[in-house]
C-alpha cells in the first residue's frame, strides 16, 4: 500500500488530531491537524526485541511467565478514559493527552505487550535504583520510566549513534558526568553509577529549562537542539508549541514518555499480565587492586560466569582493571567469602591465559652477514683488523657468557609466582621452564631459579 492510499485511508478514518499511518518497527507515520503526513521516529526501547530481553541472565533466572488468565486481548477505551487515567498519575508533571500519545499507548498495548511483561517483571531489579537516585537530587520519581523507553530495563541496549546502558548515555555525556570509558570499562552499563549520573543531568537540565517536558526532550536530542527549536518557534518554550521544529525521535520522545508511565501504572487494564520475580540473592562489593579476569574468578570460586557479568556490566571484555585503580566487583554475598578465601588462588589461575598483555619482552637481533666483496686490498685491510681484535673479542665474548650465571631466589611465605616474575624482571613462564614447575603452587623455603 503507498502513503497516498495510506493517507486517503487514514483521513476517512480520523476526523480530527493525529492518527497512526503506518506501524513500523522503527517509526511511525502520523497525519497532523493540518493534514500533511509526519514520520516520528520510535525510541531505542521500544524496538528491542522480545526475545532478546527474555534471553538476559536476569530474566532466565529471575523471571517467570505468570498465568493471570486474562484474554490476550487489548480491549478499546474512549479518549476520555484515557485522559481520566492520565490526570490520576500521581505526577507533578504534565501529562496531557492527544492522539500521538494515544499511538505509543497502543504500540505498548498491543505490539509491546510481552516487552511490557517483561519490564513489569525487571522492574523490581531496577526501580529501587532508579528511585533512590532521583531522590537523592530531589527529582520526580516519575522520571524512573525514562529507561523504560530508553532501553526496555535492558543494561545492554545499545543504540545506532552509540548510546549505552539502562539511561542510553551518549560518550561525551557520559564522561561529563563521571561516567568512565575505557577499552576496558564502560560505567554508561552501570545501573548504580549510570543512574546518579542521570539524575543530576535531569536535573542541570531542569536548571535550563524549569518545564520537565523540555528536560526530557533535552536529555532525548540535547539542549542545543531544543534551543533551536525555541528559536524558530519564535521564544516559545512549551513542548508542543516547538514539537514541529524538534527532531524526529523527539517528537516522539515525550509522547513515549507519558505512554510509558500510562502503561506501567494500568497494565491491567489492558490484560497484560507482569512476569513473576524472584529476586536474586543480596550482594556485595570488593575492591580489586589487580587486574583479574571474569574467567579466573568463576574457575576458582565456582559462580555463574553470565552472573559475574550481569552483575559487573561496566567491564567490557571481562576484565577488573585493578592495576589502572582500585575497581569494584560486586559478587552475591555467598560468594564473597570465597574469593577471599581463594584470593591467591584466583589471581594464580591461568594468568597467561586470561591477562596476556605482557609487561615486558626481549628483543631478539638477528646478526647481520656483511656483504661480499671482491676488493682484495680492502678484504686484507679486514683480515688485519681483524687478527688485532680477534683476541680481545673472544674474550669479551667468553667473558660475558662466563657472567650470566643462574640467579637463585628463596621463596617467601605468601610469594607468588607472579610476584617473583614482576619483582625479577622475568616471567611466569621461563620461571616455570628453569625449575619443571606445571602448576601455580610453590612452598615456601623452596629455592627458585628465577634467571
């Protein structure tokens, strides 16, 4: 079908506002009060795929389909019942409705309704978080749906310009904010640390702005865009005074928004059932002041290598930098007694395997052949130096060799193999090559030949 016959259809269909025209995957064709078609883009969240949320670590172990033997059916309200529902939020910020809000309401009803079970479920890992971040600067705890369409309470989101995590944040943003970004650490995917990153950009946004639809565009396409947008509406600062001049996926940012919290609060209403949450066990933090791999510490302690990832998202490749600065490892409680226990274990574990950067190689010169020559004069000139210092340079040469002796060290209560090879200027492995040793295990008293 083309969108002429799109728009023929939909304008018999709809009188007046705003009507759905087409129901993409990735945007969504409306027709404005003046009759002209519009194509808003639909936010990160609300394109992630069921499946893929149903697939995180949480949400295998976590979350069950629950029977409320409701009819999978999303039954039809009047305008009314909607703006009724959406003026009992309790909320001090505005929710008004019109017919592009009604639009993301019914995607959420009706495509999204298993991706709404799924958040319902998840909700209980993240909300907590969420709310103690936004009152800890005193924010709306309604602003704890903006993940919901940010990222689906998905801590691996990630969109096509690059944004990251539960809160979608952006390099530049982030790391204004604090939030660390290395080859090996990305906190963007850190709920703890993303969110309180959030919350004071909501809330240095709402400094700008004092109009919380204004922020929640801002914190969707940045100040600079919204003030643009001011500016061609002539100084006009209401959302839907400037949604003309906003960006596409703006326009359909606060919409989103205000059906995010609709569906989030009357659920029921629309016969969809939250999965049931078990929540998982308490855990805690340690401070690493060594690099250690993921893989290592599940080896030794025995814990669920996907569970030491869900709960530590901010490290990229599976690595705790310790050596760059302490870092945290957050393990559940039962399993925090056991890395301490097995400390020296766990670092010892296949660290050739696991951490192959190398703090120090050798360099081997290959010797260069001189090149031949028929110069007679010149290959006696050679011959004579060499018969002067031939002498001297094989002594030189013995000399040296006589010199590289092995080096024997006694090994210390505690020491590690590591421990000797960095203090020894030599590796793990040719320490292992000079004494036959397999393993990681060496006795204390023991005598080591470390060179």
């Amino acid at each position: 079908m083309n969108r002429k016959a799109i728009f023929i259809i939909t304008a018999l269909m709809l009188c007046a506002g705003f009507a759905q025209a087409q129901n993409d995957e990735d945007e969504i064709e409306v027709i404005t009060d003046e009759g002209a078609l519009d194509v808003i883009d639909v936010p990160v969240g609300m394109m992630l795929e069921v499946d893929s949320l149903l697939n995180l670590y949480n949400a295998r172990n976590y979350l069950q389909e629950e029977n409320c033997n409701y009819r999978d059916v999303n039954p039809e309200f009047p305008r009314e019942t909607y703006i009724d529902r959406l003026q009992r939020i309790p909320s001090i910020m505005e929710m008004p409705y019109n017919e592009v809000v009604r639009m993301f309401i019914d995607r959420y009803a009706v495509k999204l309704r298993r991706s709404v079970g799924y958040m319902l479920g998840a909700s209980n890992f993240y909300m907590p978080i969420f709310e103690q971040a936004l009152e800890t600067y005193n924010l709306p705890l309604e602003l704890k749906y903006l993940p919901v369409i940010e990222s689906a309470l998905s801590p691996k989101a990630t969109s096509r310009v690059g944004a990251a995590g539960l809160w979608q944040f952006m390099l530049a943003t982030g790391k204004q904010y604090g939030l660390e970004v290395t080859s090996l650490v990305d906190e963007r995917r850190d709920p703890i640390k993303s969110s309180d990153a959030a919350a004071r950009y909501l809330r240095d946004l709402f400094r700008i702005y004092h109009d919380w639809s204004l922020v929640i565009a801002a914190y969707n396409c940045g100040p600079e865009n919204i003030n643009k947008a001011i500016h061609r509406a002539g100084g006009e600062k209401d959302y839907w005074a400037i949604y003309k001049y906003l960006p596409r996926e703006t326009q359909g940012y606060v919409p989103a928004f205000i059906a995010a919290n609709y569906i989030m609060t009357y659920y029921c209403d629309h016969n969809i059932c939250p999965m049931r949450t078990t929540l998982p066990a308490k855990t805690d933090t340690l401070m690493i002041d060594r690099d250690v791999h993921f893989r290592q510490i599940a080896a030794v302690t025995g814990i669920d290598i996907e569970e030491l990832r869900t709960l530590n998202p901010q490290y990229r490749r599976d690595i705790v930098n310790g050596n760059s600065k302490v870092s945290v490892l957050r393990l559940p409680q039962n399993y925090i007694n056991a890395f301490i226990d097995n400390e020296d274990s766990i670092y010892n574990y296949e660290p050739e395997r696991w951490l192959t950067k190398r703090a120090e190689v050798e360099v081997t010169q290959n010797e260069v052949a001189a090149a031949p020559t028929n110069n007679r004069s010149s290959h006696s000139r050679k011959q004579a130096v060499s018969g002067k210092r031939g002498k001297h340079d094989r002594h030189a040469r013995s000399g040296r060799g006589r010199n590289r002796g092995g080096q024997s060290v006694t090994v210390k209560q505690g020491q590690t193999l590591s421990e000797l090879a960095r203090k020894h200027h030599t590796t793990v492995d040719k320490i292992r090559k000079l004494n036959g040793i397999k393993g990681n295990n060496i006795r204390a008293g023991k005598k080591l030949k470390v060179k």
